[in-house]
C-alpha cells in the first residue's frame, strides 16, 4: 500500500544557458507525489514511521523524506503499517490522499 499526495515544494528557479546560469528567484512547485511508509519502529506505545516521497510519475525519482510517530491499537485486526496509513490519512496534511494499492 501507499499513497498518492499532492505536495508543495519550494526550489530555485534558473534559466540555463550554454554558456551562463541565470539565478531567477525561488519558486513553490506543486506536483503529485508517491508517499510510502519505508520504515516502522517502535513498540506497543509508540510507533515511529518514516515516510519516503517519490515523484508519482517516476518512482526512482526521490524527493524528500519525513517522521511520523502514532500510538498503535493492540487491540486492532490491522497490522501497525496498515494502521500507520490510517494514521496518516486523518491527518489535514493528507486529508486529500489516495490510496495505491501494490500487487
């Protein structure tokens, strides 16, 4: 499982040329990203999640990573990763995100 966000970054704007590279000011970005738990630790108190965020259009492409900590339901049927995306997606800063089921 993982999810698809919209996610703003912001980043230099330049204008190359062949010989010259012009700085041109900052500039936010919006595009579609492919967010995955890559890692889980913790115990039956704490649970720690670091989210991986790819360019959804090509996954190689790496853009940044980031921290989550929840409380795990122990008496849940749902496994901790399952229960750490339900964590995100009640969160306002994925309240619009999709879910990507993988085979």
């Amino acid at each position: 499982m993982a999810l698809q966000q919209k996610v703003k970054m912001n980043g230099q704007k330049v204008l190359q040329t062949s010989f010259t590279s012009i700085y041109m000011g900052e500039e936010e970005y919006s595009l579609d990203s492919y967010v995955r738990i890559e890692n889980l630790n913790g115990n039956k108190e704490s649970i720690s999640i670091t989210l991986h965020f790819y360019v959804l259009s090509d996954r190689s492409k790496f853009l940044y990573s980031k921290q989550y900590e929840f409380t795990p339901d122990m008496e849940s049927n749902e496994n901790f990763i399952k229960q750490g995306y339900q964590y995100l997606k009640a969160l306002t800063e994925f309240e619009n995100a999709v879910d990507i089921l993988e085979v």
